[in-house]
C-alpha cells in the first residue's frame, strides 16, 4: 500500500475504518493495538470528564501533512515521550481520531514548510490514545514553554489548544545543553497571558528522557 499522508487519513473517514488502513502501511504510523509503553501507562481512570479547555493556533501553524510518531527529524535535545488520550464528553475513548501536534525546537525556532520539523500527526488507536516521539520544547520571547495540538473527528476539527510544562521540570532540562545556549527566559507560566493550569502534561523522568500526558476530553463532531 502506498504511503498515507494526513489529507488521505482525514479523507478516509466514512469510506474504511482510518485504523485499518494504517494498519496495512507498517513503517511507523500506529495500528489498533494496545498501547504499552510507559509514557501511555501514566493515564488514570478518571471516570469525570470536562471539556478540553480550547486555545489559540498560534501564528506557526501549516498542514505538515506527516503521519508519523517520531517527529524530531534532526532536533537536537532532551527526548520527550508523549502519549494523548482523546476521549469524549462520557469518558469514552474516541478511536480513529487524527492528532496534530506542532512546537519549537531547544532554541525557540518553529520549522518551516520548506525545512518542517517537530511537526506531525497520529492516529488514536482503539483506546483513544496517540503517542509521539519529540524533543523538550525550548522557548521564545513573550510565551511560556508548550505544545500545539489539534484533534480531528470525521472531516471536523473539534479541539484545538496548547500544551503545557512545569517549571521546575522546565528549569532542570534548560540547564543541559542545547537548551543552555539560548539564555535570558523571562516568561514562566504565571506570566503567560494564555497559561491554563487544566493544560498541564503530567510529566515523569524517565534516564535522560521524560514521558508526558494528558487526555483530551472532546464534543463529538
């Protein structure tokens, strides 16, 4: 089968299970089955659900038209493992959910369409839950540190919204290099204008790495 990009994955809805049709790709994209890496294991079974609180696109975003889960490209920094549940308002997962995600590099620069990097998107597997492979974010003037994401459900995009980062954790990664090279951070998330606390990744160091996550509790298209 030929490679599916994310415009064949969103046009696939109502056609073929979108699940189904990644399946049959291999390489990276994800499949139906369970996830069991440690980064997906950190969810609890929270049986209330309130709807994701929504954010601002941002002013770097372009359709980077990627299914993968590894989208550091040639990113320098620490490794950050993300896993996102997408679950409706009832607290029941939502397969088959296309999840983009966007953010800067150690240095604060976002990629281009010409050069994309940290840029991509998964499909949820049969547990609602994506995950993806990335660097720490770095940060630029004027925001705190975070993410990007946008879910999609059919053909709709239902969620759009921001990331974020504990400080601390935040403070002890930009002490190593690369992130050490770019100094002079003033904006914490009590200074970020946007900053929800409802947004926070729950994060774990993992050796030299951190797994995050956060569930995505979405209207159904």
């Amino acid at each position: 089968m030929s490679k599916i990009d994310r415009r064949q994955a969103l046009a696939a809805f109502g056609t073929v299970s979108l699940a189904a049709l990644l399946a049959g790709c291999g390489d990276e994209r994800t499949t139906t089955t369970p996830t069991t890496t440690p980064a997906a294991t950190g969810f609890d079974d929270s049986s209330s659900c309130t709807l994701t609180p929504e954010m601002t696109e941002g002013p770097y975003y372009f359709d980077a038209d990627s299914i993968r889960s590894d989208i550091r490209d040639d990113r320098e920094g620490t490794e950050l493992r993300l896993a996102i549940r997408v679950r409706d308002s009832d607290c029941n997962p939502l397969p088959d959910a296309v999840v983009d995600i966007w953010h800067c590099d150690a240095l604060g620069e976002y990629s281009t369409a010409d050069d994309p990097f940290l840029r991509g998107a998964q499909v949820t597997n049969r547990d609602g839950i994506v995950e993806f492979t990335t660097i720490y974010p770095g940060w630029y003037q004027g925001r705190t540190v975070h993410i990007h994401a946008k879910v999609h459900l059919d053909t709709s995009t239902v969620l759009t919204t921001q990331l974020f980062f504990g400080d601390d954790v935040t403070a002890a990664v930009y002490e190593r290099d690369p992130y050490s090279r770019h100094t002079g951070r003033e904006v914490l998330n009590t200074d970020d204008g946007i900053f929800d606390e409802a947004l926070l990744l729950g994060l774990a160091r993992a050796g030299d790495a951190y797994d995050a996550t956060i569930s995505f509790d979405v209207a159904a298209a």
